[in-house]
C-alpha cells in the first residue's frame, strides 16, 4: 500500500467526488496546495539524487488535456486517462525523459469527462475501436489508491462497442476479479526475466506474482497479451529470456496459453536516463553498454542493428518452442 510523504494538489480537485475522497483518505498526510500540475517548481529545482525520494510524494490535479492519439499496434487510439507517472522506480522507463515532470504519479480526479469522451468517440465509430488507456501510468497500481479501473470498468461495460485495454508490471488484481466486464477488457501484463525485474524495475512485483496474476484474470474472463518487455540485453541474455520463455509456458495455465498474444519491446535508454540512474541509483547496474548501444535522435540510445537481429531471431526461435500457436503481434 502506498503512503504518500506529501500530497501536492490543484485547488480545482474539491469540485469532483473523487477530489473530495482522496483528500479525505490522506487527511492526516501534508499537504502543498500547487497551480497547476504540469509545473510544480519546487519538484523541478530537485536534484537527480532526489528521484526515488520524490516518487513518495502524490500529485492531484485535474486532466486537461484529452487528445486522442492513433495508434497502429494493440489498439486504435492512446487515449489521456485517470493517472500519469508511477510509484515504482524502473531504471529505462519513458516517463522519465522530463523527469522533474513525470518521476512521481499524478492522479486526476475528472474521470467521468475522460470515460464520456471515449464512449462517444466509441458509439460514432463505423468499426469496433480499441482505447488504450495505460500508456502513461499503471492502472492496476493506481486502482490500490483511487479504485478507479474498478470504476472504469463498471461504467465501461454497457457501451455498444468498444474495448479497453491497458499494460500493467503489478499483480494487484483481485478487486477486478469479480467485476462483470463483459469481455470488453484486455489486460497486458509485462513481464522480464527474475534477474531484470530485481535489479532493473525497482517498486514492481516479482515475476511469480506476474504470472499467477494473468491465471487469475485469464480464469475471470478477460482477454489476456504479455509484453517481454523491454528486452534488455545483458551480458546473460540467452540465458535469461530462455528461462523467462520456458517458465511462463511452464506455469501460466492451459487456459492461458490457448488464446494469450504477445508483444516483444527492445528497451530504448536515454541521455537523461544515465544522469539520473547514475545519482539516484548509484549502486545498481549501468543499462549502457557503448559496445553494444548507437545514438538516435534526441539523445537516446538502442541497440546496434546487428545485435538487435540476433535478438529478434532468438527470440523467435524461443517463442516458436514454447509458444507455437500464439501470436506474436509486433517486434520493435
């Protein structure tokens, strides 16, 4: 259960119901009364050492932007939700490009104009459409502070079309269990080998939590996708993702494995991610590795196509053993 340190929040936020509930849940915790979300000085002047300690602290606000973004992988539109950031701390994660802005979670309390505008956007479409609402932040996470994906998925439910769908590194899964989601739910759960969870993904639950957690969505019904993702390619790699593969095809159920889809992500690393992991986590691996890492654009770094193809095909080669009749929907 996360106990935030401070609570950071926009005046706005006592208009909506669920304003009004969290300041109530954390009435004995401190809190900072800020302008706007997106800009809160004090954060920003914060060291690069004091990245985990920030993450302690809980920002509320109110969601101002809403824009639909396309999208052409596991769904038709990135779509603006309930939360952005995480409590969790892992060492590659996107977020962190503007850290000062991203590191810690920022709730926002106007879920019903966010969940009428994907109903909408639904009801008027020509073709079933699919909304991804967890590319920011980790909804199975933020349910334990806000119980928002239960409520999302209540009021989800009755649409005429439509699909959810959201990625999540958390194995908290039981208040959704028993919810009537009318298979219109579709539930990612990424997924590393031991070793990267326990030095790379600070904050997130163990692998074996993982993986029970997909048998007991799977058992409620819910359209299940795991992400081997991001593949980060340590000095072991063979090794590790060879056992991580073996191990899901040993212990994820028959239900599970008939119809569950894959999506397989090479890490992208950062400029921004060295500085910050270098001072915030001072003690743990380095994810760069020149030797095996080229440059991109705007300072981030992936790995060199050659290596990269090795992985890929390996990979392949691993899935099409352990998970011959699955579908893998992307390699990127």
């Amino acid at each position: 259960m996360f106990n935030p340190k401070a609570i950071y929040y926009e005046k706005e936020i006592l208009n909506y119901e669920l304003g009004k509930e969290l300041m109530d849940k954390y009435k004995e915790v401190a809190k900072i009364e800020i302008e706007n979300h997106n800009n809160i000085e004090e954060m920003r002047k914060k060291s690069n050492k004091e990245f985990a300690n920030m993450k302690r602290n809980l920002i509320i606000g109110v969601r101002k932007t809403h824009k639909f973004v396309e999208n052409h992988k596991t769904s038709d539109y990135l779509v603006p939700y309930t939360s952005s950031g995480c409590t969790a701390a892992c060492m590659y994660c996107y977020l962190v490009c503007n850290y000062n802005k991203c590191a810690y979670l920022r709730l926002f309390v106007n879920r019903e104009k966010m969940l009428d505008k994907i109903i909408k956007t639904s009801e008027k479409s020509d073709k079933e459409l699919t909304f991804e609402i967890g590319s920011n932040s980790d909804l199975i996470l933020e349910n334990t502070i806000t119980n928002n994906l239960v409520w999302t998925i209540e009021n989800f439910k009755n649409t005429n079309k439509g699909k959810l769908t959201f990625p999540t590194k958390f194995d908290m899964v039981d208040p959704i269990l028993p919810l009537d989601h009318q298979g219109k739910v579709i539930i990612r759960v990424s997924v590393n080998p031991e070793e990267i969870i326990n030095k790379v993904e600070f904050g997130t639950s163990r692998l074996k939590g993982r993986i029970e957690a997909i048998n007991k969505l799977k058992e409620a019904g819910y359209k299940i996708g795991i992400l081997i993702a991001p593949v980060i390619l340590l000095e072991n790699w063979k090794e590790l993702y060879h056992k991580l593969i073996k191990r899901l095809s040993e212990e994820l159920t028959e239900k599970v494995k008939k119809d569950v889809f894959f999506e397989i992500i090479f890490m992208t690393y950062s400029f921004v991610h060295t500085k910050i992991n270098e001072e915030a986590f001072p003690n743990a691996i380095s994810l760069y590795d020149k030797e095996m890492m080229t440059g991109r654009e705007k300072g981030k770094y992936g790995y060199k196509s050659e290596l990269r193809s090795e992985a890929e095909i390996y990979l392949r080669e691993q899935m099409n053993k352990y998970f011959p009749n699955n579908i893998i929907e992307y390699i990127v």
